[in-house]
C-alpha cells in the first residue's frame, strides 16, 4: 500500500515528524520531490535532528528510505546528513537512489546567490540552496541526471557545453569569475563514486515492492500553497508540492496511493515571503512563535523565525482539496493552551466581499482575514493519549476545523516526541 504524507499550506507544518511516526508502520520511505532547501525536524530517542534530503523514516533499522527522480539531489548534502545522523549514533540507513534523479550543480548554488542579491528588495526570499536554478535546468533540459555520471564521453562534451552558456550570465549578468570546465569534470567524477553505491532504478524497485504488498510512504517537502501551479505565485517552490505529484517524482502509477495524510497546524507560520492572511504581529506573534514547534517556530533548514497566524480555514480547506485528503494529520496543538481565546480565519473579506473559496494571487493581496474567536482550553494537553480525554474546548476547536474544512482530521498532535499522537476515528 503507498501512503503519502503531504503539507496543506505553506510548509513547515509539522510533516518530519509525522512521517517519522508512520515509519514505524512503513517498509520503504521515498522523497518524490524537492531540495535540501527545506528541512524536516524531528524528535525521537536518538536526540533532536534537522533533516534536508533524507526522508524523515531513516531513523528505523526496518526501512529502506528512497531518494526519487523527483527530487534535486545535493550529492554533498546527502553525504553530510548521513554521516551527521550516524556520528549521533542512528544505525546507518539503508539509502536508494534514482538514476533518474537529477543533480544540484556547485553552479547552481552560486546562481541562486547571484540573483537574489541582484534582485536586492525584489528577491523571492530564497533559501539559496541553487534550486529555483536547479529547476530551470532541468527543464530547460541542461540538467545532469545521476544516469550520466557513468557515460564519461558524454559527460565531458556536455561539461564544455554548459559552461559555455552559464559564463555568458556569469560575464555579462553578474561579473562574476567563470566556471572551469575542467573543475567542473572533476567534481563530478568525484560526486560519481561518492553516490554509485547508492544508485537504482527506483521505479522498478517500487513496482516490485507493490507487488509483494510493502508499504510505502510517499514524503512530500512544504505545502500546497508553495505549489508553482496552485500555490501562491510567484512566491511559490519550484517543483509540485502536491500528493498527485508523489507518483511522478516517485515513479509509480497514481493510482497505487490509497491514502494521503495531510498535515496541517493548530494555527500558521510561514517561512519566506507572500501572501499570508491570518498573519499576526508584534507581541502576540512573538509569543505564539516562542511557545510553538520544539523550541520555538524557526526554519528547519535556514533558522529564519517563521511568520505566524492564526489558523486559516480558508488555506486549509484549499490545500487539503489539492491533496486530495484522505486523513488530516492535526498538529502543534498543545501550543494554544496558553490562550483564553483562540481566534480562527474563517473567511476572506476581499473588496467588501466575504469569501470562503481560496483566490490566486493579486486578490489574495487585498484580503482581510474575517476571523472567530473560540474559547481556550487554558492548561497542558501533552501526555494526554485518548481523545475524549482532552479538555471539552480543547475538542470542540478541533471539531469546529474539521467542519470548516471539510476533511476528517483523524490524527491529533500534542507534543513534540515521537509518541505525543492521539487517533481519532472518522
């Protein structure tokens, strides 16, 4: 059975650890998409970790964890993050690698670099981990996939090649130093026998699992609302976020995934620039920024503090549509429980027009959040394990989300560990 584990709105909601807890049920864990440039955080009884590549089920000795065709492949950043978890004492993963993956070039990095500080106020609040570059290559179709590190005729013409059309930019754009084609070679000679033993053909190996009936978790990295087609463009990733995407960067036919959990917050935070409705400022945000996640809400991946918001049922309901939800995994709610009145973005007031359908780009800059305020639950919900076990308000917020957005919310988050997860039936 392949499951996939999937963001509703603009990352950062909680995924690592709720894949991490599915691993345990899991045989193989794949990233079908993405970079290093978002992390997943996780805590489990080896410690606390921030991971960037690797999906967040390598911490099983059970499971074999799958880096797709899907995803920009940091071969340096890999390397770091598997000797990093194993000098913590986590067992050495099992790691599989797409030959069709395709590769985040040193050049890439610098470009990502290059054009954010050239576009100086304008920029799009890039992590700088090179891959909005990495996916214009790959769709302009200069990009190298892991298959051709092993044909060195082509991969020495093709080096030549495409430093050829990257220092024109380079002289012309940036007046930046030129990339040596011969340097280039090298580095990628070296990136072949680092990742060869990991290589597969990742496709076949999932049909073959499918077929001997293993379960497979699908990984997805940020949300629905940093999608390039659905999200909040331009302000956007630049690969799919969404679950329907997990079959292509997975290589598996879309109809094998029977289950998509949806991980949305107790409220919002986002990293990066954009629209945010629900969002909130000054003192109010800074507490809810303190008390939230484990130690406090700050990028995984660049430690930037995220911007918070109130809970937006409006975001959510769209991002759990595009996903096409099965299961709402609903997480970090423990952290409201320092709040009298918990309010909730039910709709959208855009041009004295109330909305509750999610609209692109330019309205949703003119948006104002129409919101509902809700009675705290006012003590500590960890280590509580049963639902009805949690105080009355505390379920009656949880149960007015799940009628705003539609989607039955079936796994509730009350803590930052491993075990901190109460089921809910639907």
């Amino acid at each position: 059975m392949v499951k996939a584990v999937v963001g509703a709105n603009w990352g950062d909601e909680g995924k690592g650890k709720i894949t991490d807890m599915l691993a345990k049920e899991a045989d193989i864990i794949v990233r079908f998409q993405g970079g290093a440039n978002a992390g997943h955080t996780i805590v489990n009884d080896y410690g606390k970790f921030a991971l960037h590549t690797l999906p967040s089920g390598v911490f099983y000795g059970h499971t074999t964890s799958v880096i797709g065709n899907g995803v920009a492949l940091n071969i340096p950043v890999l390397m770091k993050e598997i000797q990093s978890i194993v000098e913590r004492g986590v067992p050495k993963p099992k790691i599989l690698v797409s030959d069709r993956a395709q590769m985040v070039m040193p050049y890439h990095i610098l470009f990502d670099q290059y054009e954010e500080e050239r576009l100086g106020g304008k920029s799009f609040g890039s992590t700088k981990s090179g891959i909005a570059p990495f996916y214009s290559d790959k769709y302009a179709k200069i990009g190298f996939q892991v298959s051709e590190l092993f044909d060195e005729e082509l991969l020495k013409e093709k080096v030549v090649r495409i430093a050829e059309t990257k220092n024109v930019l380079l002289e012309h754009l940036y007046h930046k130093p030129l990339i040596n084609p011969d340097e280039l070679l090298e580095t990628l000679h070296e990136y072949r026998d680092t990742i060869a033993p990991y290589v597969c053909d990742v496709s076949s190996y999932l049909d073959q699992a499918i077929k001997e009936g293993k379960t497979i978790l699908l990984e997805g990295q940020l949300g629905t609302l940093k999608d390039p087609d659905h999200g909040i463009y331009p302000m956007v990733t630049s690969s799919s976020t969404l679950a329907a995407y997990g079959a292509i960067g997975a290589g598996i036919p879309p109809y094998e995934i029977k289950q998509i959990v949806t991980v949305c917050k107790a409220y919002s935070s986002a990293v990066g620039a954009g629209a945010f409705v629900s969002e909130i400022f000054g003192d109010e945000a800074d507490e809810l920024r303190r008390r939230g996640g484990d130690g406090g809400e700050f990028g995984a991946t660049t430690g930037r503090p995220r911007r918070m918001g109130w809970f937006d049922c409006v975001a959510s309901k769209y991002g759990c549509r595009l996903q096409g939800t099965t299961d709402v995994a609903f997480t970090v709610l423990d952290v409201l429980g320092y709040l009298d009145e918990i309010p909730v973005c039910v709709g959208y007031e855009i041009d004295g027009e109330v909305t509750t359908d999610f609209p692109t780009t330019a309205k949703l800059e003119k948006a104002k959040p129409v919101l509902k305020n809700l009675p705290g639950w006012k003590c500590d919900i960890r280590g509580i394990k049963k639902y009805e076990d949690l105080p009355e308000n505390c379920r009656k917020y949880v149960e007015f989300i799940e009628e705003q957005i539609g989607y039955p919310i079936t796994m509730v988050s009350n803590g930052p560990g491993r075990d901190d997860i109460i089921y809910r039936s639907k």
